[in-house]
C-alpha cells in the first residue's frame, strides 16, 4: 500500500519534537522562563507571556484522559479516505492542567470511549522515520 497521507514537514521550531515521535518519544515544549508546557510552541509562552521562552522539549509520561473525542466518518483532508471511520480523541496530559493534544485512538472506531477515560500514547508510523503520536485506551480501563 502507497501511503496517500500527508506527513509533518518539521521547521526549525517543531523539529525536536517530530525527531523524538520517530523514536517513539513524547517531547513537549518546556518555557525556559516559567517552566510551562505550551503545545505548539509558539513565539510567545502561552502561560508566562514572554516573548523569549526558549523552549526546550522535555520527555512527558504520554498519560492523560479524554477529554472530549469525535468519529470521523468523513474525510476532509486528501489521503485519509482509506482510514475513515477513525476516532480523534482530545486528551489533557497528566503532566500540566490544560496540556492538550490530539491525536488517533488506535483502538478503533468500535472502542467504547468516554470523557474521563485515562489513556496512554502510542505512534503511528507513516513512513520510515516519521511517526505521529496517537493514543490508546489505558489498560484496565
């Protein structure tokens, strides 16, 4: 199979962070001046406000729960025709009170989802050397 998907295009601000998922690694932007995690960095620390926050990515445990998760039963975007239906979940990291991130639930459309539901990061790799973070449900869950 030929992959359709489109795949990140990393500049120089997000490149740590897509070299870390190819390893299989969560590394979330770290202010050097407040400590806070900001998903996606930007030119200015979202919690702080400093127009120099010289981000660092730090390794995060990848746990969090749902916070909200929608089926995709349509493609939008050229290239994930082949993937629909598919859940996105919204999830808040352990780590950080509104430390969010998106991602597929490799579980599968059929899996039973709540809001609350603790779940763990996994990668989904698209091509060798590009890896996205996704999640699945937390065992014992």
């Amino acid at each position: 199979m030929t992959l359709t998907r489109p795949v990140p295009v990393p500049d120089e601000q997000s490149a740590p962070y897509w070299e870390a998922t190819a390893r299989h690694e969560l590394r979330i932007a770290r202010c050097s001046q407040c400590g806070s995690f900001a998903v996606p960095p930007d030119q200015v620390c979202p919690r702080c406000g400093t127009t120099v926050p010289a981000f660092s990515f730090e390794p995060v445990s990848g746990r969090g729960r749902v916070r909200s998760w929608t089926v995709m039963r349509q493609s939008f975007l050229p290239g994930f025709e082949e993937d629909v239906p598919f859940v996105l979940v919204d999830v808040e990291l352990v780590e950080q009170a509104e430390l969010r991130i998106i991602g597929k639930l490799l579980d599968g459309p059929e899996a039973v989802v709540r809001v609350g539901d603790p779940v763990t990061v996994a990668f989904e790799d698209l091509v060798p050397g590009v890896s996205i973070p996704a999640f699945e449900i937390a065992a014992g869950s």
